[in-house]
C-alpha cells in the first residue's frame, strides 16, 4: 500500500514533490511511458500507471523498494536518483 504523503511532517510534501518531478524528468528524458516505467523488461506490472502518476506529482512517498526499482528503470543508482534533493 504506498504511503500518502503527511503534511505534518516537515519537509515532506515539497521532498515528494523533489522526487516526482526528478522521476518524470528522467522518464521522458529515457522515452518511457508511465505503464513501461511500473513494468519490468518482461512486461510484468509492479506499479500500475496511476501510481506512477501519483509518484510524479508528489501526492504519495514512494518505498525503498519502489524507487529501485524505478531508477533501475530509468538505468541510473538509487542514489543517484536522490542525490541532491
């Protein structure tokens, strides 16, 4: 179940925010859609399109796991994907 983002914590809203608009900078820069950047090579779904939408625009926090999986994707490091936020 993703995490909604909780305006009570400090700083969280606008970091969400941060990484949404670095996934989809490196989505479109890569050419995938959203549904390809959920699946895997194979074409298995881990993250359905909606999710990916709510990600992008920092309406939730994605997990650990979920950002691997998605800067594996985008063929960059996990930490890479969050440096400088």
């Amino acid at each position: 179940m993703p995490a909604r983002v909780h305006p009570d914590v400090p700083g969280e809203p606008a970091l969400a925010k941060r990484v949404g608009l670095r996934i989809r900078t490196l989505r479109l820069r890569k050419g995938l859609t959203m549904s390809e950047l959920g699946s895997d090579r194979r074409g298995r779904v881990y993250f359905e399109k909606q999710y990916v939408w709510k990600m992008e625009t920092g309406r939730v926090t994605p997990t650990l796991p979920a950002l691997s999986h998605i800067a594996k994707r985008l063929g960059t490091s996990l930490a890479s994907l969050l440096r400088g936020l």
